[in-house]
C-alpha cells in the first residue's frame, strides 16, 4: 500500500498524524474512539479499529455526537467549517473534521479543491499507526466512501475524489472496467 500522508493531498495533517501515531504506539493507555452514530462516523472509525487491533493497542469505541474531552482520543466530528485536524495537546485528543484541499491542477494550472473527508483522513491515520495492518489492507477501497457520501459528487466533478481513486487503481486496491 502507497503511504497517503507521502502524497500532496495530506501534505497539510501529514506532520499531526505522523506525531500524534507516534505517540499513540509508544503509549501504553487505552485510546478512546469517538464518532457520531452515522455511515460517516462508522466508516471513518472502521479503519482506525482494523489498525489498532492489528498493532495490538487497547481501545474502546464510542458512538456519540459530543467528542471525548479526554485523553487520549481519535474524536471522528461532524464540522461544516471543513476546518480539518487539530490536537489538544493538553489531554493528547486528536480531532478529525473534514478539510478542503487541492485536489489536482487543472489545465491552466489552476488548482481544483476538493473535500479531505474524515474517513480518508482516518485511512491515512490507521495506516500510520500500523503500515503492515492486513485488516486495514482489505477496508483500502473504502477510502472512497467519503467523497461518495458527500455532497460534492452530486453537484460537480471532485479532485479529491479522482486522486484518491487513482491511488487506489496505481496500487492494484481497485480495478477500473
């Protein structure tokens, strides 16, 4: 599997996930992972499970619409600000929100911007938090899922959405007929 966080699409939470995956493999506390209870919060938090399971990390689940205040945590949120990623470093809680990226350049070089759901962003944590996770080898093709189930795909072509399903196609993940 391709490293997300290597492409330009997570350069911008590259560096916050590879510290706060970091972190949580050295520490020897059980992580709390919070979502809210929708297709979104499942799909964002199934990745991040099928990881830490398979890096042998104790955790615990918990489908809510208020975020864990504590720490350590993965808090899966619902923003309409599309404010991205951020961590309280004082309870060592990590935040997830959809973030707007560039997606591609387009012809004249202009850049096409797209939305970095918060399940690709969990794809690209879980990867970071174990590399080898062959649980989260087989859940790959649904980092698409979040471009699926937003709006964007309805109303207009998604960068995002491409570049991430010609990673999945270059990788061998998925096979486009």
């Amino acid at each position: 599997m391709k490293d997300l966080l290597e492409d330009l699409l997570f350069s911008g939470i590259s560096e916050l996930f590879c510290q706060f995956a970091h972190d949580i493999k050295n520490s020897k506390t059980t992580i709390l992972l919070t979502a809210p209870p929708d297709i979104i919060g499942v799909l964002s938090l199934a990745p991040l499970e099928a990881s830490l399971l398979d890096a042998n990390i104790s955790y615990r689940r918990r489908f809510t619409k208020k975020p864990n205040e504590y720490g350590p945590s993965i808090n899966i949120t619902n923003s309409d600000e599309s404010s991205g990623p951020f961590l309280d470093s004082n309870t060592n809680s990590l935040f997830l929100s959809d973030l707007i990226v560039d997606g591609l350049t387009g012809t004249f070089g202009n850049s096409k911007k797209g939305p970095l759901t918060t399940i690709s962003q969990a794809h690209a944590l879980a990867q970071k938090i174990c590399p080898s996770s062959p649980r989260l080898r087989k859940l790959r093709p649904w980092i698409l899922s979040g471009n699926w189930l937003d709006d964007s795909l309805d109303n207009t072509y998604d960068p995002v959405f491409s570049k991430l399903k010609d990673i999945l196609k270059n990788e061998g993940s998925i096979r486009i007929v």
